[in-house]
C-alpha cells in the first residue's frame, strides 16, 4: 500500500494533479477541502460551522476535519492506497494522520511538495475565482489571507515529515503535464 501527500500552498495545483494521478494509480483521493464544499452545500451542521472559517481564507478547526478524515479512512478498507489533497495542514493533524494509518499497519511514503511562487498563486486563484463560485476565490484579501495561513500553520508539515525523509519537492510551474511526470517518476521510485 502506497500513501501520498499532495502538499502546497493554495493554488499550487493540487487537486489539478490528484484528477490525473487517481486516474493512472487508482488512489483513493482524499480532498478535505472537497469533503468540507460537500458537507457546506448539504447545509450539515459540519458545513454551517466550517464556512464561517472558509470564507474568511482560514483553516477549519483540527478537530473537524480529523473526524472527518477518520471516517473516510474507515469507509475505505479495500483502498490500494490514499492521495491526501490539503490534508494534513498542521502539525498536528500530521501526528493524528500518522496515528491512523498506524492503527491499519501503514503509513506515509511520500509528500510531494508542489512549489509555485506567490505571485502565480494569486493569479491563478483570481483568474479561477472569475468561474469557480468558490467564495475563498473571490477577491485578493481573501486569497492572501489563505497563503499566510499557509505560511504559518501549514509548512510546519512539511518539516514535520523532513524528519523522517519523505519530503520531495516539486516545481509547480509549467505545463501540467509536465509537473504530472515529474510527480509519476518519484511515485514510481516508491512502487
Ligand atoms: P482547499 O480546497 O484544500 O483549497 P486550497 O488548498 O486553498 O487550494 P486550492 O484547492 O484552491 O488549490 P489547489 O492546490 O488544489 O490548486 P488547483 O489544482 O485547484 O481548502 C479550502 C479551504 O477549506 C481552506 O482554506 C480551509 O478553510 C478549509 N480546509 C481544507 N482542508 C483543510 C484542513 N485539512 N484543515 C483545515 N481547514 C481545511 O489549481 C488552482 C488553479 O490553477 C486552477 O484554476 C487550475 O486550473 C490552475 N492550474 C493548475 N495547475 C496549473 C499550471 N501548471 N499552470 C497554470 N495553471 C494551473
Ligand atoms: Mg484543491
């Protein structure tokens, strides 16, 4: 069993690659921002208490999407492997992830951290936001708002999993094709 983390920043292209790469390696892909947009557009009292957090560009309390990642994990047993897209986003739901994939006798093999520089992030997330109806797209405070969130709480992951050796980092700019086989080739080491 092979488990991944798509890492980077908002914008970075995370869910565009997750499409392709549960496509090729039948991944069980796991989006909580994805799971969060459901869970808002079903009005549940997770969505009503999540959107508060999500229009304003922040993250979502721990506690909220560790449950809901527990859940998903546990409906998923024949999966042959998880792609994680914007999860984990602090440390400490990188040791709860960590906590759960060593209850089922497995673990992370590799983040694959996308790199795409702030000015292309807030280009392609403005750009996206003039289709998206997603109301974290809508303007540029927002969209800064997300990156320092990021900044602050979210690339603690990453040194969290330098720890153990698991970090490769990837340009993020270019064609996504290209980025696409950059990905496949380090996926493929760990095969
Ligand atoms: P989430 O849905 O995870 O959003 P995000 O991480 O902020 O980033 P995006 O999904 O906007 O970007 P992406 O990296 O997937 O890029 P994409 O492929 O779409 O989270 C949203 C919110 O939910 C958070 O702010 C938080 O409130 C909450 N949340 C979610 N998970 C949470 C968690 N674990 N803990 C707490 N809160 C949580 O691409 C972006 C655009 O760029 C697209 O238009 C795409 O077409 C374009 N593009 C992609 N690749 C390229 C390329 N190579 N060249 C040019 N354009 C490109
Ligand atoms: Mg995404």
């Amino acid at each position: 069993m092979i488990n991944i983390i798509l890492f980077g920043p908002p914008g970075s292209g995370k869910g565009t690659q997750s499409e392709k790469l549960i496509e090729k390696y039948k991944f069980k892909h796991i989006s909580t921002g994805d799971l969060l947009r459901s869970e808002i557009a079903a009005k549940t009292s997770l969505g009503i208490e999540a959107k508060n957090f999500m229009d304003k560009g922040q993250l979502v309390p721990d506690e909220v999407v560790i449950g809901m990642i527990s859940h998903v994990l546990e409906a998923n047993p024949q999966a042959k492997g998880f792609l994680f897209d914007g999860f984990p986003r602090t440390k400490a739901q990188s040791e709860a992830l960590d906590k759960l994939l060593h209850e089922k006798h497995t673990e992370i093999s590799l983040v694959l951290a996308l790199t795409v520089s702030e000015d292309e992030l807030v280009k392609r997330l403005l750009n996206r936001g003039l289709t998206s109806g997603r109301s974290d797209d809508v303007n540029e405070e927002i969209i800064r708002a997300r990156i320092i969130e990021y900044e602050n709480k979210t690339m603690a992951v990453a040194d969290y999993y330098k720890q153990f050796n698991k970090v490769i980092a990837i340009k993020g700019e270019g064609s996504v094709n290209d980025i696409f086989n950059l990905l496949c080739k380090e996926i493929d080491n760990k095969l």
